[in-house]
C-alpha cells in the first residue's frame, strides 16, 4: 500500500480515473514519475495567504504526526470548535483526507463548507475529484459538508499596494459536481486497494494517457512498449494520429512522395535518409528584407501566480532579463543584456534598456517573435516614457522560427523545431545541457531565488551569472542558425 502509513489519498483515486497503471506507479514507483516545471511564487505559500485572509482560526498542520493530527482533529470537533480550521485530517476507510480549510456554514452552523486551496485561476476537473474524495471522507467521519468550494486565484485582481493581497482569491461552488462523484466512491476505493495491492497493472498507452492531462509515467510506459526509433507521432500537429490509426506506427514506413503536407514529407525523407532538408536558397530569400543593423533578441520573463509589483496581475509575464546581440552594418557583431534581480520592478529598467541599446532603423529578430512582440508592446504601455519607441521596435520585429521550419529539419529535431530542439543539429558545441539554467521554467526559479533577500551575495551573483549565460545562449543561437541556414551544408538534401 502506498507510503509509510499505508493510506490512500484522494489523488490515488484521481489516478485512478485516468488509468489503473497510473494509480499503482503513484503508489510503489512514485519517483518514476517525470516532474512537471513549474515554478514558486516565492517569497509567497499560497496556502499560507489563503489562511491569513481568513483570519483566526486553528492550524492542526503540518508538524505533527499523522495520529497525532487525526486525534487533535477529533478532538477539537467534539468540542464544537468555531472554526476555521486549517489543515484538518480525516480517515476512512483507509482513504487519508488533507483539508485546505474547513469553515462553519454561517447559515446552518452545525455544518461546515469545506475549501480547497489552489493557485490556478479556475477550477480543474482534478481539483473537483479530489475534493469531492475528501467531501466523501468527511462526511462518512460524521462532519456534515454544507457546500465543497474552490478557492483560486481571482485573474481580475491587480495589486495596487504592495502587500496588500485582499481580494487575489475567489470562491467557485463545486458541491453539485462534487456530489456527483460521491455514488460509487466506495466501489472505486475497493477497487483502488485491490490494484494496489496487487502487481503492476500491464496497461498499453492510449490517447488516455493525455487526458485529462499528460500523464507523469509517459517515459516510464513508452520504454516498456515496443516502439519504433521514429514514430509516427513525430509529425507535428498531431499528423502522426490518422497513421497510427490505420496500424502504421513508423516513420520509415512511409512515402514521402505521397504526403498531402510538404512539411510531413520533409520530415519523413529525412528521418529515412539520415540527411537533413536544408532550403538554402529559399532561406535566403526569406532573410533577404532583414535589413542590418540587425537585432537579435530574447526576453526572459516571470508569470507569477502572486503578483510581485504594483499594477501587475496574477500569471502576468513580466520580463526581468533580455539579450541583445546587435549586429552593425558591417557585420561586426557586439553583445548587450539587461537583468534585474534586485527585487524591485524591472519593466522602467527594461523599457529604458531597449530604447536605449537598440538603433531606430534596426530589424529586431526574434525566435517565435510573437512572444517578443506582446512583450514590447506590454512594456510600451506600462511605461509609457518609452510607448513610442518600443511600439516602433515591435513593427520593425521579424520571426526566425517559420524560416527555420520552412527551410531547415534534421531528424534529430524529432519533430520540433523549438531552438533548443534545431540547436544541437547545427551546432552540438552550444548544447543547452552545459548549462546552469537550462530552459525557461530554470530561469524563472533562478530569478526568484537571486532576487530573494534570503539568497547570500555568493549565490547571487552565481545565479545572474547562470542567467546571463543562458539567456546569451539563446541570441548566439539565433545569429549561428541564421548563418547556417544561408549557407550551404554539405551532404544536405537541397541547396
Ligand atoms: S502513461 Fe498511460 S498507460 Fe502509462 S500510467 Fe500513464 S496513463 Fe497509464
């Protein structure tokens, strides 16, 4: 049975839902499973804001034992607590209840409204499952629930003072739907025990496995499937699909003359022939208007759940760090950044930064520059000193990501053609993985961590040194795969 106290969880029962394999790799193998980036908005615990909106209450949590908290819950609801009461524990039938926040129904007090705390700004369907497992616990432990909510984060909420975070929450009533899972939660709990109980399930992988959201053991599954080197599921926008299921799983399988997409055909002919498509001539063409002095350009930016700085909102992107690689009409090419990691808001610094660096006639290159585009032009009316000539520079902003796709696929890319993934097939020297910070939910940690009060000199200047390297990386990256892309490679395909 899973973990030392050998209980199960109401996420075991949302594994459950998705597949039993998935219930039983929670339960024994849990460290298989692949984590998902993310980031915290430190310095805040969600849970911790929840819990100082509410006021006073009782926290039984988390420092104690397990039986330790079970009696002091107990305890306190017999003795007809008030509430609210944070971090309640609940047992049965060996299903472990955690509760977020129990509250007592102001209109009937002798129930409760029971609260699950989240930091997404709606509710998801996984929410609801496991609190209505909870929901089921609690009212089989004698606690009646009045209504079963969400709490999440309000999108509309704009933090106005710093500190002041009232009203960055919002309540959804999930009882109807809560409720609606409650019929049959004994028998999906006897059967939860039996398979855990048992050996690990031999289930193949599916479009289940997606849904309701990607599965963390995908890898774990994959490598026990007898799968192609080159499946079908390589093609992009989900091509691979009609393939498989017509039972042709791989790539080597096919035509290339008889694929309806020029971008498939590309990508099978050089998955069968080991070279890469290269289109010099039609990346030229592509690049021919991209006057110099050219720009090339890379934001790293935070989307925090809590928001750091006045007149920002909940998951907005803010950019704390940019790279700049400026390239001169003469080709000389120089190096500039901005990074801000002294906690305080980094857009004026930003803005000033990029009006200041980057010439007026110069043509801004970016890596899916839409990303680049919103941003300036976010920057532009947040700092309105400088709306004029950032505006100016999202217009003269141009993208390198379709020319690539158009024009370049290594069967390395496995079909991206994220530059992390095209990279290494230019140039494997500039891998990524040499790096400190690696992709963009790294830097985002590493940005929280430098700006925080509690990080030491030492590490802070580690941690500007790790981002300053990455974010280069990114813009050398564009000017390297620029440069092959215009020029002809040998043993390639086309040129
Ligand atoms: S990857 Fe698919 S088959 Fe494997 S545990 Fe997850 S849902 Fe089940």
């Amino acid at each position: 049975m899973p973990g030392p106290d050998r209980l199960l969880r109401p996420r075991h029962l949302a594994a459950l839902a998705q597949c039993p394999r998935r219930l039983w790799l929670e339960a024994h193998r849990p460290e298989l499973a692949r984590a998902t980036p993310h980031f915290e908005s430190a310095p805040f615990d969600i849970h911790e804001l929840a819990r100082a909106q509410e006021g006073t209450g009782t926290r039984l949590g988390p420092h104690q034992s397990h039986e330790t908290a079970l009696r002091r819950t107990r305890r306190i609801l017999a003795a007809g607590h008030p509430g609210p009461i944070f971090e309640a524990r609940f047992v049965h039938e060996g299903l472990l209840a955690e509760t977020d926040l129990l509250t007592r129904d102001p209109l009937a007090p002798e129930r409760w409204r029971l609260t699950a705390v989240h930091r997404t700004t709606k509710p998801k369907p996984h929410h609801v499952a496991r609190l209505a497992a909870q929901m089921w616990t609690l009212e089989q432990c004698g606690v009646p629930i009045s209504r079963a909510q969400i709490r999440h984060i309000a999108p509309s909420f704009v933090l106005e003072t710093p500190g002041e975070y009232r009203g960055l929450f919002t309540d959804t009533d999930v009882t109807a739907s809560a409720r609606a899972q409650q019929s049959d939660m004994a028998d999906r709990l006897g059967e939860a025990r039996r398979i855990v109980s048992g050996a690990e399930p031999d289930c193949p992988t599916g479009p289940h496995c997606r849904k309701p959201a990607p599965c963390p053991f995908a890898a774990h599954c994959q490598a026990l499937e007898d799968a192609p080197e080159w499946p079908v599921t390589l093609l992009p926008d989900g091509g691979g699909r009609k393939w498989a299921r017509k039972g042709v799983c791989d790539l080597r399988e096919l035509d290339a003359a008889t694929m309806a997409k020029p971008r498939e055909a590309r990508i099978v002919a050089a998955t069968q022939s080991g070279k890469p498509y290269h289109d010099t001539q039609g990346a030229r063409r592509a690049m021919a208007s991209w006057s110099r002095p050219r720009a090339w350009l890379d934001f790293e930016t935070i989307a925090a759940s809590v928001p750091l700085w006045t007149g920002t909102k909940p998951y907005q992107q803010v950019p704390f760090q940019f790279s700049l690689h400026l390239e001169q009409t003469d080709s000389t090419i120089t190096h500039h950044q901005y990074l801000c990691v002294d906690g305080s808001d980094p857009r004026p610094g930003c803005a000033e930064a990029l009006a200041r660096t980057i010439p007026p006639n110069a043509t801004i290159i970016a890596y899916n520059a839409g990303f680049e585009r919103a941003i300036l032009r976010a920057l532009a009316r947040q700092v309105p000193a400088f709306e004029a000539p950032l505006m100016a520079l999202t217009e003269r902003t141009v993208d390198l990501l379709p020319v690539t796709r158009n024009h370049w696929y290594h069967r390395d890319q496995r079909g991206s053609w994220s530059i992390k993934a095209v990279l290494p097939t230019i140039a494997p020297d500039l891998a990524y993985t040499q790096l400190a910070v690696q992709d963009g939910a790294m830097a985002q940690d590493s940005f929280l961590e430098a700006s925080s009060p509690a990080t030491s000199p030492e590490r802070r200047r580690a941690l500007e040194e790790a981002l300053r390297a990455y974010c280069t990386r990114d813009t050398w990256a564009m000017v390297v795969l620029a440069r092959r892309l215009a020029a002809p490679q040998e043993g390639s395909a086309n040129d």
